[in-house]
C-alpha cells in the first residue's frame, strides 16, 4: 500500500475547464501547474486529472487515439512531465486517467486491427469471423472497415473494445483469456502504464475497471485476474504508485489488486441517499435539511462493504464527478457543508470535484464532446468576477464551455474574502482531517448513534467523535462523550454535557 494514501485527498481536475493560461478558451497544463499552490492550500495533496491523451474527443478523451502522448490542446508531454515535477515539489501525487477497456476507433492499434491481411493487431479488438456473423449479447458495428467481420464496443460507438479474451468462450471467434493475443493485450497496456510512471506520474484512476474480461463471471474472476497481473508489476517495480478504480465493488476491486474503488452514485445505493436522492424520483438525500434524516440507508450499504474490506484497500467517497450532476444541484451551500464534514470525516480517501469547494452549479447547457447531461458539470472554474469567471482571457464565445454568468455564480476571489463561505469550511475540514490522523483514512469507524428517522447521527473515527445535524430541527441524543472536548463545529455551538444537543444546520467533532 503506497503510504500517500493514508492522509490523501484528491481534487478532480476536468483540464479542459480548469484554468486556462493561453487564451485559446481551453485549460491547460500550465494552468493546472499555477493553480497547484491554491490546490494545496485547501488541503487536496493529490490529483486525479481526466484523461489528457491525444484523441478525437468524442467522449471528452476517454477515446484515447495516443496513449503515450498528451493532446496538444492541454500542452506538451514535457508540461505534463514539469506538471508532475511541481507537484511532488510540494508533496502532491498526480494520477492520470488509465483507459484500458477501449480505444478510439482512430487509434493506430485499431486502424491494424480492422485490415483484411492479419497482423499482430489482428485480436487487439474482438471481431467476429464474417460481416454478417453478429457478435450477440454485444454492442457491435458492422461495415466499417475492409476486415471481414463485426467488432465489439465497449461503450460509445467511437469506443471499440479491446480484447482481454473470454473468461467463458462461447463462440469461435471468442478467444480465452491465455490466447498469446490477449496477454498482448494486457502487457500493452503495462507498457502504458510505466511509461507514465517511468515519467512520474503517481498512478492512475482506472475507467471502467470491470470492463476487460468478457463472459466474466459474477465474481469477475477473469477481470480480476488481471488487475492481480497488474498489482503484482506495481508492487515489484513501482511500490508507491497507486491505482483507483471505477467499479464500485470495493468487495471485488480492493482484493483484486486496486489500492481504492470508488462507492459510486447507483440508483437507489448508500451513497445517492446522502446527497443524490432526486434520482429516486422524491429527494430524501440524508443531508437535504427537510429530508427524512435516515442515515440508515446508507449504512445498510456501506457498513458490509467496509468490514469486508478493512485492510485490503480503501472506499472513496467523492462529492461528484465528471459524470455526475454537482451536488449543488439539490443541496444549498449551508447543507453541503454539513455533507462535505461527513464526507471529509470518512474513512478511506476522499475526492473533491475542482469547483464543489465554492458549490459550483450544474448548468443546463447543450452537449459537448459525448458530455450530454454530464456537460452541465463540466463548466469553467469560477475563480473571479471577472472576464470569463477569471478562467481564461479569450473572448466568451471562444470558451470551450460557457461559465456561468448569473450574478450570484459562486467564485473563489469572493469566497476566500468570506469567512462564512463554503470555501472556508471545506479548508477548515480539510486541515482537520491532516491534523489527526484518527480522521484519516485508516482508524476505526464506528457508528454510535444511528437511529431511522431520527438526528443526529454520530460516529467515532479512532478516538474522535462527530456528530452531525443536517435538519432544520434542534436535536438531542442521549450519547456519553467521554469528556471529549470540542475541537471543531459547525453552525451554532454545540451542548455537549449529558448528551449532544446539536443547533439546526451543524455539527461537532470532540476529541
Ligand atoms: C467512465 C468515464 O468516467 C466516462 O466519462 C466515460 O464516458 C466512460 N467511462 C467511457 O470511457
């Protein structure tokens, strides 16, 4: 376990919208290395930046044409090398995003795979044996190159999928997972890993980590397999690189080799009851202060996961992403941070989406590059009132996505000067977290009083007690503090002696 992560705390950077230092109406890596110091300084020591590689952008980059070059929109190779150079300077990790379960159909591996004459690209991809031989259960294209058969998707139609092989062959044309061409497969996709490493990189989100072993079975043991193949390299040439996975299994992903999976925002999950409840058609998120205050919910779901995985690896719990709508989206800023003190108190480690720190909203805006509604999370950083929110000089119509222009868009100059502001709190909570270690990610979570229907909520990290209010209601629980003292809160002072009597809208750490 690379040691970073036990006091690790990420910023999600979408580069295309984080701070742009050319004018060209796009961000760019230089921008991201001015704003490492502001990044710092709320606390992140990490960074997860979305994919950054050479590609038509047909989904904003996860159609990765070059994997070993940057594409040049965001600078060069040699920004990036500097970007992580700056970084580790301030003892900050930089983790890119690692592609592995599809490529752009542009990419070269594909344009070799889909020829007529065989060539080592031939089982890069999955094809079937004839034009008119569908690849049933499979999203397929057909018609598209001169090769004679259909080739699978793994996501887009801009997305064809690479073959890892079947973990259950059921057609001729599915190649079992030990075929020399699909163990090229994997070790291509080592190769890109150390390349990046090799160049400093700290390690990499994993996109659709679940996706590579087709025919898996329920406990993705093809899959699984090969993330194991990938850990053992980690492990034995880069041990303080470390990965994250999309996969939301943490009971799967943390044994199969990933240092942290992220618990995502599923229909009807643990998580989307804190703060993403709307998608369940009426909004009773734990942290909306009219809400039904059921944090059981989302014990229910986590708890098993985090006694199944206590000492294989980490639960990430994030604020949003850039495929999610911003939590800004149902919450006001005085609920978020009340939300943001739960997540931040976690155990695990935490992600923070650059621009949730000043409650950034969600935009109805048109699509962009494959975004749909997930453009509307993809916004410029709003740094100031000025020009194009401070993200960029260029004319607004030359912005890669529009800012916001309403008069109370949220903005960090004007939050940095409020003492009371969403930024502040988040800082504050942040500094916390690095202080004590007990609020990191590896001491003991436990609940202390979770009750259906009924507030507060508290827990224990180590040594260290928190209890939050989100309702609009003072409320009281009849819980032994142990003579703790308060070393933080949030809203009106707590009452701490014979029970905690928490104010509507806060909550307090003891120690
Ligand atoms: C998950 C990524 O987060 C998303 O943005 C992307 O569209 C798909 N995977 C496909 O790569």
């Amino acid at each position: 376990m690379p040691k970073w992560l036990k006091d690790a705390v990420f910023y999600e950077i979408y580069p295309q919208s984080f701070y742009d230092t050319n004018g060209d109406g796009i961000g760019d890596f230089n921008g991201i290395i001015e704003k490492l110091d502001y990044i710092k300084g709320l606390g992140c020591n990490a960074l997860w930046i979305n994919p950054c590689f050479d590609s038509p952008f047909k989904d904003a980059g996860y159609d990765v044409r070059d994997y070993k070059k940057v594409a040049p929109r965001y600078g060069t190779n040699n920004d990036l090398y500097r970007l992580f150079g700056e970084a580790h300077r301030r003892n900050m990790h930089v983790l890119l995003d690692l592609v592995p379960g599809h490529t752009s159909e542009e990419h070269v591996w594909f344009k070799m795979s889909g020829k007529a004459e065989k060539n080592e690209y031939s089982n890069r991809y999955i094809w079937t044996n004839g034009c008119f031989e569908a690849a049933y259960g499979f999203p397929y294209i057909g018609g598209e190159c001169e090769r004679d058969g259909v080739y699978v998707l793994n996501f887009f139609k801009s997305q064809p999928a690479l073959n890892y092989g079947f973990y259950e062959c059921k057609e001729p044309w599915q190649l079992p997972m030990d075929h020399p061409d699909c163990i090229a497969t994997r070790e291509a996709m080592k190769d890109v890993m150390r390349f990046w490493l090799d160049h400093g990189c700290d390690g990499f989100r994993v996109d659709m980590a679940d996706s590579l072993v087709k025919n898996d079975d329920a406990a993705k043991t093809g899959t699984c397999t090969i993330w194991r193949n990938v850990r053992e390299m980690l492990d034995t040439e880069y041990p303080e690189a470390a990965i994250i996975s999309e996969w939301s299994n943490p009971t799967l992903a943390l044994k199969a080799g990933f240092h942290m999976d992220f618990y995502l925002n599923r229909r009807g999950n643990g998580y989307n009851s804190l703060l993403r409840d709307y998608e369940s058609g009426e909004d009773n998120s734990f942290f909306r202060m009219d809400g039904q205050g059921d944090i059981t919910r989302f014990l229910r779901d986590y708890l098993p996961m985090y006694e199944a995985t206590r000492g294989d690896g980490y639960i990430s719990m994030f604020t949003c992403n850039h495929d999610t709508l911003r939590p800004k989206y149902s919450l006001s800023d005085r609920e978020l941070k009340i939300a943001y003190a739960f997540l931040f108190t976690m155990p695990g480690v935490p992600f923070l989406y650059y621009g949730d720190e000043i409650g950034m909203r969600y935009q109805r805006i048109p699509t962009k590059e494959g975004g749909y509604f997930r453009t509307g999370s993809r916004t410029p950083m709003q740094w100031s009132r000025e020009k194009d929110a401070g993200f960029s000089t260029c004319p607004p119509d030359a912005l890669y996505l529009p800012v916001d222009t309403s008069e109370d868009a949220p903005n960090v100059a004007s939050q940095e000067a409020d003492e009371a502001s969403l930024l502040h709190t988040v800082r504050e909570l942040l500094a916390l977290r690095h202080t004590y270690e007990d609020l990191q990610a590896d001491a003991d979570f436990n609940v202390i009083y979770a009750e259906s229907g009924k507030l507060p909520c508290v827990y224990r990290r180590g040594d260290i007690l928190i209890a939050l209010n989100p309702s609009e209601q003072t409320v009281y629980a009849l819980v032994d503090t142990g003579g703790r003292a308060v070393i933080y809160g949030i809203g009106e002072e707590a009452a701490t002696e014979n029970g905690i009597t928490l104010a509507p809208q806060s909550c307090v750490v003891l120690k």
